[in-house]
C-alpha cells in the first residue's frame, strides 16, 4: 500500500502547503503521517504572542490546532518539540526522524524546499528530513525495522516561491478535497491571515493545470491545484 509521510519544519505549514495531497491519500485509503518538529511557538504565531499567552500556552493552542487540522485530513501526527527561530539540525533530532522513516516505510514524502531566505527553519527541516531518508536506506544504521526503500521526494510550496528556487514540475488537481482542505486551515485561527493567501493560491495553480493538462482533458474553471517540486528523476518505462 502507498503511504505518505509529511515533515513539516511548524505546526501549521503541512496545512497550508500539502493539506489537498495528504486529503487524497487519505480519501484513497492509504495511511498519511504528519510529523511536525516544531509548534511554531516563537516565530509563527504572533496573535498569540499579541494576546498574551505564555510559551506553553502557546505550544498547547498550536498542537491543538494541528492535531484538529490533521483530524480533519485523516492523518496521523507526531510532534518532536525541536523548538523553532531557531530549529537547529542535530544528529539526535536526525536519528528521531530516521526512527520515524524505519517504522512508517513510506512509499512518498513531501517537505520543504532547500531555499528560503525568509525562515532558516524550512531548508533545515528539508536538510534533515533528506539526511534521515538517507540514513534510514543503510543496512547498518542502528534504528530498529528494516532499510528503507527509495521512497520519492516532493518540496511542497513555498510561501514565496520565487525567492526559494521553487520552479513545480508538478501540480497535483485537488478539486475533490479542496472543501477538506479548506476545513482544515479554518483549524488554524493563529494564522488566520493565511485562509485567504492559500485559497487565491489553490485558484491560480488550479488554473495553470488546466491549461497544462491539454484540450483533451476538460477541466472546470473550478479547478483547485497545489504544486510540487520533485527532487528525484522518476523511474518509468514510458514517457507520460
């Protein structure tokens, strides 16, 4: 069976970037597994800060937020508390992950890009969640469960894309689970700023799948997309 496994660097970024993906494999019956290093206490949740709240309320609203948001896409959700601004890449935090590999075996992971001169933490969730994929491939890795496979990896969105040598080479047509998409942001009030940026965003890729899916494929003008950026060449015995 297919599995997918989501590294997100804070609590709310696999929602925003790869809600619409993890939707489909759920609604496909395939396991989807979110692991967040962070909450994104210190730097992704300012109306928090502006209410008030202390760094464990904080911790405790945004891991009630994504485990409502995860809830609604029918995924599973693991929270390390790596701390963000800064999460700072250590062997150990590496090894949690590779455990993580060794016993979900996913068949797709999605995480961020490399590139991002806005958050330091995204590329450095990407970094270690590419060193734990290729730990977890070694036979003598000390992590229980067997070696995993060559499971494909997607970067999901930027917030900027243009900055973070973010160019898709793939958009994913999430039209039939946008509505679940859409119910899980509305799960996330602390960045409530966010609601809108990403249903225009669903919008706009939605419109260039249209047009790259080609006059044989008619698609409603009602199209939600979200776009994806493969690391690896895909392994095919035909062009598709």
């Amino acid at each position: 069976m297919m599995s997918l496994l989501v590294v997100s660097a804070h609590a709310g970024d696999f929602v925003w970037r790869a809600a619409g993906a993890i939707a489909l494999a759920t609604a496909r019956g395939e396991p989807a597994t979110v692991v967040c290093l962070t909450y994104g206490e210190r730097g992704e949740s300012a109306k928090a800060w502006r209410e008030g709240h202390t760094l464990d309320e904080i911790k405790t609203l945004r891991r009630t937020e994504a485990s409502n948001a995860a809830h609604v896409l029918g995924a599973d959700i693991e929270f390390l508390d790596a701390g963000d601004y800064p999460l700072l890449e250590t062997p150990e935090l590496v090894d949690r992950i590779v455990h993580i590999y060794r016993r979900l075996n996913p068949t797709i992971v999605l995480t961020h890009p490399l590139t991002d001169p806005y958050n330091n933490d995204h590329p450095a969730a990407a970094r270690m969640a590419l060193q734990a994929r290729i730990l977890a491939q070694a036979p003598g890795y000390n992590a229980p469960g067997q070696p995993l496979g060559a499971p494909p990896v997607f970067f999901f969105e930027p917030h900027q894309p243009e900055q973070c040598d973010f160019t898709p080479n793939l958009l994913l047509d999430i039209t039939n689970v946008f509505d679940t998409k859409h119910q899980a942001m509305h799960c996330l009030p602390a960045q409530q700023h966010m609601w809108h940026y990403y249903t225009d965003l669903a919008t706009r890729r939605g419109t260039q799948l249209t047009r790259n899916a080609g006059p044989n494929l008619a698609l409603p003008h009602t199209t939600k997309a979200e776009a994806y950026m493969r690391l690896y060449p895909q392994v095919t015995g035909e062009l598709a």
